[in-house]
C-alpha cells in the first residue's frame, strides 16, 4: 500500500515561495495546470512581508477609511439626463510617435532613442566604479594566494556595453539552461552571433560588477528616505523621460498592474496567483489601449515608495499619479481596483475621463446600487450624479 501524501507545512510553502533562482529555476509561472478561480484574480500577496508593505486588502480598507469629514456627499438619480453631460471640453484627437528617424531605420536606432548614449554612458561610470570598488575591498584575499593582475579591465566605451546589453536580450529570446552554453562549440547550444559579439569570460566579468546606480551616492537601508528601487530611480526617471518625449499619446489610455517575472529574494515580491506570472514585482503602468505603449510606470514597493499618499486609498495614488502629466481630453480605463466616484470626480475636475468596473461597496455610490438585479445578459441599469451630472 502506498503512503499518504502529507500536507506541506506553512514553513515548507513559505521555502518553496522564498527559494533562490538556482532552485526554482525550472518551475514555470505559466502553465501550472491547476483549475482557476477567478475570484482571486485581483489578489495579490507580499512575500517577505513587512510593517512598511501593504496588500490590495490593505487598500480596500484604506478606501473605505477615507476622510469621514470630506464635503463632497453626492446625490443620484435614475433619471438620466444626456443633455447635460458635456464632452466638448474632453474631446481629444491624434497621437502617435515623435522622432526624426527616417523610415527603415534599425531596431537599434529606436532602442538608442528609449536607452539613450547618456544613460549607457553613466551606466559604464558606475560599473567601472564598482569594480573597482570591488577590487580594493578584496585585494588582501587574492594578493596573498599569488593572484597579482585583477582581471577585469574597465570598460572603455559604451559600444562594448551596448554590446553587453544587447547579448542579454538575445538570451531573454533564445533560452538556454546556462550562460556558458552560449558560448559552446555544440552546434545544438552556441550562438554565432554572440560568439561574434564579445568573448565569454569579458562578458561574465561585465555581468559580475554591472552597477546602474553609483554607490557612492548610495543610501542605507536605515535611513528614512530607502526604498527598495531607489538605486534605479535615476535609471527609470530617464527612462520615464524618454518614454514622454517620443510619443504623444492617444486619446484612450489604461492604467493596470504588470508583472516582472523574478524568483530570487526581494522584499517587494509579489505572488498572484491567477496571473500569468504568478510571482514577481508590481509595476503600475499607464499604457495606450490602442498597441500597449508604455507612457509611465511606478514600482509598486509597499508603503515605502514614490507614491504620493492620502486618505482615497491606494488605486486613487496609482492612477493620479500616473496620469499627473496628462494633457486634457484623455480617457482612462481602470478596473474595481482603482475605480471609486471621488477618482473619477478628481480626474473629470482634471480634465480626464474614465470608464471602469466598480466594487458596489465603494464609498459614495448610490445606496439601492447593491439591490439592482438585471434582467440578463446586455441589460443596464443607469444612475447619474445631480451635482456633477457627467458623474454616471
């Protein structure tokens, strides 16, 4: 007779959660195979969990906690009246792209535009710092066993970094179960372009000291101004910059979260399990409804992030934060995480529109909203607020 399978312990769970990227390295976040519930799909849980963190639930409460003594107290009705709804002032036309690249330009002429030669440029300052950083705190361990030429040489020019980078992105697209492979004589494993493109042993020690911040300017974890991407916050502002200033966006947005797959250990990561990457880093992103353009993101990190803070809860932050350097006559589309009637009166008072699914028990709806039962599929049933009467 075979044995009872045991249930995993909460200790286990949390260790098969927690493990490092070399253990976990060959489970897949896609295709787990189990049955799904939808009604989890918006829920997500911090691993590694701390004071300063907050859950989704955390910010359903926060919604329903908000300020008791605002004056804002709308009334519905169920009369519509279209006449009074104004769109002229939100009408917005056009967007698209905003360079001088002549049409056939390359792949790498568009990346160089979104990852500038400044950024490059920076990005080999500090890791030739770290490198040499690196070499000076370690010299008493390697000098004394012979070792008498450090073998990292800095890099010279931001070509051969670009070379760098460009080699990590082939390895994002041809996966292969080690670095090395890359490099093998195996027709099976090696590829010719990145044996072409720099040699094995000057990419591993690139990779090994590869510093986007400047550590000499960099902040301890005791301090009251960390937070856990504040060594890339330079990097992404640039980046951010760069987004805006190429593209004009079009008149329909939307703002959701995004998943970056990552198994290693990370305070911020995050575990939602009926996501297609169950398990990674929040990023909130406003991108265009239209081919999905990434016009502004924020790192969710908890409670100790750039988001500014108030009493309309955590989806209220995300969106006006995101939708701050908007033009007027934009639409925005949210789901029941960020939708609640004091956003979309802030963002109409904006300039901005927005259409989104709403919780029944959001703060300020009409009182009967939860007893409407529709009559089937394609039914509707409208309320329209009669002090801001594009409030529907």
């Amino acid at each position: 007779m075979s044995k009872r399978k045991r249930e995993l312990t909460k200790e286990e769970i949390e260790a098969i959660l927690l493990a490092s990227d070399d253990s976990v390295s060959d489970l897949s976040s896609e295709d787990d195979g189990w049955p799904v519930d939808d009604s989890l799909a918006d829920v997500s849980f911090i691993l590694n969990n701390d004071p300063g963190d907050e859950t989704d639930e955390d910010q359903a409460n926060d919604e329903e906690a908000a300020n008791s003594a605002s004056t804002f107290k709308p009334s519905w009705t169920e009369q519509m009246e279209n006449g009074q709804i104004d769109l002229k002032q939100h009408q917005k036309y056009g967007g698209g792209p905003k360079h001088n690249l002549h049409v056939g330009s390359e792949a790498g002429d568009y990346f160089k535009m979104l990852f500038t030669n400044d950024m490059c440029e920076k990005i080999r300052e500090n890791t030739n710092k770290y490198a040499e950083f690196v070499k000076s705190a370690t010299i008493d361990k390697w000098e004394p066993i012979g070792i008498k030429k450090w073998r990292c040489k800095p890099i010279e020019d931001i070509e051969e970094l670009f070379s760098f980078i460009a080699i990590i992105l082939i390895m994002g697209i041809a996966k292969l179960p080690r670095i090395k492979d890359y490099w093998s004589s195996n027709p099976m494993l090696g590829n010719d372009k990145v044996k072409r493109t720099m040699a094995r042993d000057r990419f591993v020690d690139i990779y090994r000291f590869f510093h986007i911040s400047d550590r000499e300017n960099e902040v301890s974890p005791n301090d009251p101004s960390f937070y856990m991407m504040r060594k890339l916050d330079p990097f992404m502002s640039c980046l951010r910059s760069n987004f805006q200033m190429h593209f004009e966006p079009y008149p329909h947005l939307s703002v959701d979260e995004a998943m970056v797959k990552y198994k290693g250990r990370l305070g911020i990561v995050q575990y939602m399990p009926n996501k297609p990457v169950k398990r990674g880093i929040k990023v909130w992103a406003l991108c265009t409804s239209f081919f999905g353009y990434v016009y502004n993101f924020e790192p969710y990190c908890g409670k100790r992030d750039k988001l500014p803070r108030n009493d309309n809860g955590l989806g209220y932050s995300v969106v006006t934060f995101l939708t701050k350097n908007l033009s007027k006559g934009h639409h925005i589309y949210i789901d029941r995480f960020y939708t609640s009637v004091v956003l979309m009166k802030d963002l109409l008072k904006s300039g901005i529109y927005a259409s989104g699914t709403v919780n029944t028990n959001r703060k300020y709806l009409p009182t009967n909203i939860k007893n409407v039962k529709l009559a089937d599929n394609g039914s509707s049933k409208c309320f329209q607020c009669i002090e801001e009467p594009n409030l529907t």
